[in-house]
C-alpha cells in the first residue's frame, strides 16, 4: 500500500480532470450533485460500479450512500444484513488503515482465496458481478469528522486488476474530495443527509411528494412528477410555488388530508389520510396516502416546520415485490411477509386486516415485528424499504 507515482495527464486528460474537479466542487454547494459525481469518477478510473460511502456508518444511523449502477436493492441488502460481513471495510479497521489519503487494493486488504470463500462474496458481492476493489479514505479517523468517507471503485472478479495507473488517478482526486466533503461534513451535514435521502426518494417506483403548509410541494420524486404529468386529474403547478392541483372536490379532501397529517400530535400515525383521486374512461383513481415526517428528520433536514409525504400510487402501474425476495433480505416470517406487503399497498391497518382476514391487533402485532427487524419506526420507511426491491 505504498503511494501511487502521480499520473501526468496529457492534454485531453487533464481537460477530463479539470471538469471532473470542478464537479467536486460544486457538489460542494449542491449536495443532490454528488450521485453525478460518482458516476464520472467511475468513468475518470474506469470501472464498472463506484459507490462514495461512510462505510463504519450505515444510511439508517445518518451515514451516507451516493452510488453508480448499484441497483437500490444492494443498499438494503447491505444495510440489513451483509454490514457485518464486509470483510474489506473489516481489514481497514483491524489494521488502522483508517486514516485519509490512502489507497489500497481489494487483494491488499484480504487475500483472494480468503474473499472468494467468504459469506460477504458468495451471497452479496456476486449477486452484482463485484469482486475487485480499489478504495480510497477521502476521510479518515485522523481528520477530526464525525464519520470516515471511502470512495470506492469495482470491476469483476475475472476482469483486469486496478494498477498504478487507477491508483494515481484516484490520488489526483483525493485532496479534492477531502476538501470538498471536509466542509460538508463539519458545517452541512444535514444537507448531505438531505441529498442522500432525496436520491433515495427519487429511485422509488411510487410517486413521492413531501409537502409543507399550505399545500406547497417542496420535492417531488421522478415517479410523482411523472404521474402528475400523465394524468389531468392530478397536477403539480408552478407560480410563486409549486402546489398540487385537482378537481374541487379532491382539491378539499387533499387539503383536508393535510392539515389533519401536520396537525400537532403526541403520538405519530403511520397514515393520517388515504384521498381517492377518480380519473375518467373508467380507470382505476389514484391512491394517496398521507403521512407525517418528523421535524428535523433525515428528510426534512433543518426544515422548522414539519412535512407531509404523499404517497401517489397509480394501481394500474403497481411495481410488483417479490415476497420470498422479502423474506430473503429482511429476515420475514411468511405470515410478517404477507402483512408487509398488504400494508405498504392498503396503509391503513383494517383494511390490511380485512384484505388478509386478521383481526387488527394481529396486524399490529406483525407490524411491531416487522418494524423491529427492519430497525425502522415509520411507515413511510417501510415503503421505502419494500419499493428498493420492486422492478423498476
């Protein structure tokens, strides 16, 4: 793990740096830039997926997940079950390689053989073609943050080694990145983790809003502003903010839905109101479900006010969740199984227990056990979970 010979960029690379940086340090600014970022990292070392990551700090405990052609299922199945099994970020501890600026290979961190017969390679790595590393501490134990950065690189197990030409190019980006991400993480921390959520909010197959009073849409997920646009009977509309828009009937249930999910509680609700949106030539209406987003969450951020997230389902373009896929990932029983999935389609707990003849107390019992092994609290977090392993 000796230091990279810089590379001296030719021309047309050093332009291709030059941007690159640029990014860096813009993304500095615009935290929701970083998923772009990593994506021309990838291309600038050449890989096949990246991933810029606290690896000690999980996105459930406020760590941060900005990744290029990882499909949102490996977040999940990293989070829930394979943390504990990753032997690189392991090795990286046991040695105290923790400390910013290095570099190191997958090989350099556990011997080949140790990696292929390992549970992290055979059930995790594999299922998406991983098995070669070359990772970079952008933020190390030594800098004085709350959590260490890694920005990581992959290709194939059977595909070419990362060399010394990977390595120097990741050590030109290196101090660029500490510089960047250094700031972030000591002055805007919730906005990283405002960026991180949002880019999870937006791979969702279901339409997202978060909404604020009075009915002002402050995000809407690529799936929610693709519903509002194929259908005139729910709309997003732009003037000096963006609101929803319906007919006046609906328009009154919305807003009725709304002040009854912002108004002040004790207790949360995992749904305050499900508003039925009718649409002509005899199709199914919308569904949306309305919950409330806890001031200063991982979603709202610093926001002083709290936040309803509309839940927009079209039923006729409902992603289909495996359920032994389910089971598999979170540890479900069959009968929690069953009740996770009726409850992220139904959100309301008599009509999970009258779609799977329970009585509801049962549905809650299975409910308390759901969300215990998920290590989540909301309901809206159980959407978010289930909908990473639906098709997109």
């Amino acid at each position: 793990m000796t230091a990279p010979a810089l590379l001296q960029p030719t021309d047309a690379t050093h332009a291709q740096l030059s941007q690159l940086i640029g990014q860096i340090y813009q993304a500095a600014l615009a935290p929701g830039r970083w998923e772009k970022v990593v994506e021309a990292m990838g291309q600038w070392i050449g890989c096949d997926k990246a991933i810029l990551v606290t690896p000690l700090h999980p996105p459930d405990v406020g760590g941060l997940y900005f990744n290029d052609r990882f499909p949102p299922s490996a977040l999940e199945l990293w989070r829930t079950r394979y943390h504990g099994d990753d032997l690189w970020s392991q090795a990286g501890v046991r040695r105290s390689l923790f400390n910013s600026g290095l570099i190191a290979t997958g090989d350099e961190l556990v011997p080949r053989h140790e990696l292929l017969a390992s549970r992290w390679y055979r059930e995790f790595l594999s299922q998406y073609n991983v098995g070669q590393l070359l990772t970079g501490i952008v933020l190390g134990v030594d800098a004085r943050v709350p959590m260490s950065v890694t920005c990581s690189f992959f290709r194939p197990i059977d595909g070419p080694g990362f060399g010394e030409a990977e390595r120097s190019r990741l050590a030109l980006l290196m101090p660029h990145l500490a510089a960047s991400l250094g700031v972030m993480q000591r002055l805007r921390l919730a906005d990283l983790k405002v960026a991180s959520s949002l880019a999870a909010l937006d791979a969702l197959p279901h339409g997202v809003l978060l909404v604020g009073p009075p009915n002002e849409v402050v995000f809407a997920n690529r799936a929610g502003r693709r519903i509002c646009a194929e259908n005139a009977e729910l709309r997003l509309v732009a003037t000096d903010a963006t609101r929803i828009a319906a007919a006046p009937a609906v328009a009154t249930a919305i807003a009725a839905a709304l002040k009854a999910t912002l108004a002040p509680r004790a207790a949360p609700r995992h749904h305050a109101a499900v508003v039925h949106v009718p649409r002509a030539a005899g199709r199914s209406p919308l569904v949306l479900h309305f919950s409330r987003s806890a001031e200063h969450d991982d979603v709202s951020g610093a926001t002083p006010s709290p936040l309803a997230l509309v839940f927009v389902k079209d039923p006729a373009q409902a992603a289909v969740v495996d359920p032994q896929l389910v089971r598999q990932v979170f540890g479900l029983s069959p009968a929690e199984t069953r009740v996770a999935l009726a409850h992220n389609e139904h959100g309301v707990v008599a009509d999970v227990a009258a779609a799977l003849s329970l009585s509801p107390n049962t549905v809650k019992t299975h409910l308390k056990q759901i969300y215990a092994k998920l290590n989540i609290g909301s309901r809206w977090e159980l959407a978010r979970a289930l909908s990473s392993l639906a098709p997109h």
